[in-house]
C-alpha cells in the first residue's frame, strides 16, 4: 500500500508539474509572440519613417544619403524588405531624375551664361538633350513605380494600427 500511495503522490505531483509547465510555456510562447509582434511593429515604424525622409524637400545630396540608410536598414521580415525595396526603387528614380536636371540646367548654364546673349554650341546642345532625356526616363520609371510603393505603405500602415 505504501508503494501505491506514493505512486498517487508522484502521479499528483507530476500532474502539477505538468500544469505548471505547460502554464509556463504558454506564457513563454505569448511573451515570445508578444515580443515578436513589437519587434514587427518598431521595425515597422523604422521602415516608414526612412520612407517619410525620402519624400523631405531636402538636398539631392541629403535624400542619397537617406537612400542608402534605408538600404541598410537591417530588416527581419520579407514584407517589410519588399516594402524598402519598392519605395527606394520608385525614390531612386525620382532623385534620379532631378540630378540628370540639375546637370542639364548647369550644362546650358555653363553653355551659355544667363543674359549673355551667346548662341548655344551644338555639342552643348546634345548633351543638355541627353541629360533632359535621362531626366524624362528616370522619372517616367520613378512615376510608374510608385502606385506600388503607395499600395505597400498603405500596408504597412495598417500593420501600424
């Protein structure tokens, strides 16, 4: 009868233990779900305010340099890396585009200074040409990119909420 009562004992005992763990390991698993939910949305948020400084009137030089922290921003969900890749991609078409520009204006500026009254030298012209259309392209590229970047930050932001 002794070995009878202990084995009930051992039995209740191992029950508890049982109730604890499993208790305990639901906890765990919520603390770690928990976690990996805040973890999603801090990395969430980070991705959309890198985004946000890409849409600053800022420096052409100051919107690279927020392009490549964007890159590199060290991403653990595949969503959120597309999401990075589409916006940079349409945001690198747009920056693009405005520095092809901004080498045409100083092109023709150099070319022929303003109220000079100089004819514009053919070479000049071509290159002025060249650089417009650069421009026309990355923008074009630029402009059809971004209804996917909107759509992607449209989720993101949904994330968020």
């Amino acid at each position: 009868m002794r070995v009878e009562r202990l084995d009930a004992v051992l039995r209740e005992r191992l029950q508890r233990l049982t109730l604890v763990l499993g208790g305990s390991l639901a906890l765990l698993a919520c603390a770690t779900g928990c976690d990996a939910k805040a973890s999603a949305r801090e990395e969430a948020t980070t991705l959309l305010t890198g985004i946000t400084a890409l849409q600053d009137e800022r420096s052409l030089s100051a919107r690279h340099k927020a392009l490549e922290a964007l890159a590199k921003l060290p991403l653990t969900t595949a969503e959120h890396r597309r999401v990075r890749d589409l916006c940079r991609a349409a945001h690198a078409g747009l920056l693009q585009a405005e520095v092809e520009q901004a080498t045409a204006k100083q092109a023709m500026d150099h070319a022929v200074p303003p109220g000079s009254g100089a004819k514009l030298p053919h070479e000049a012209g071509q290159a002025i040409a060249s650089a417009i259309s650069r421009s026309n392209a990355s923008l074009a590229d630029a402009q059809a990119r971004f209804p996917e970047c909107q759509k992607a930050l449209q989720g993101l932001i949904e994330e968020l909420r």
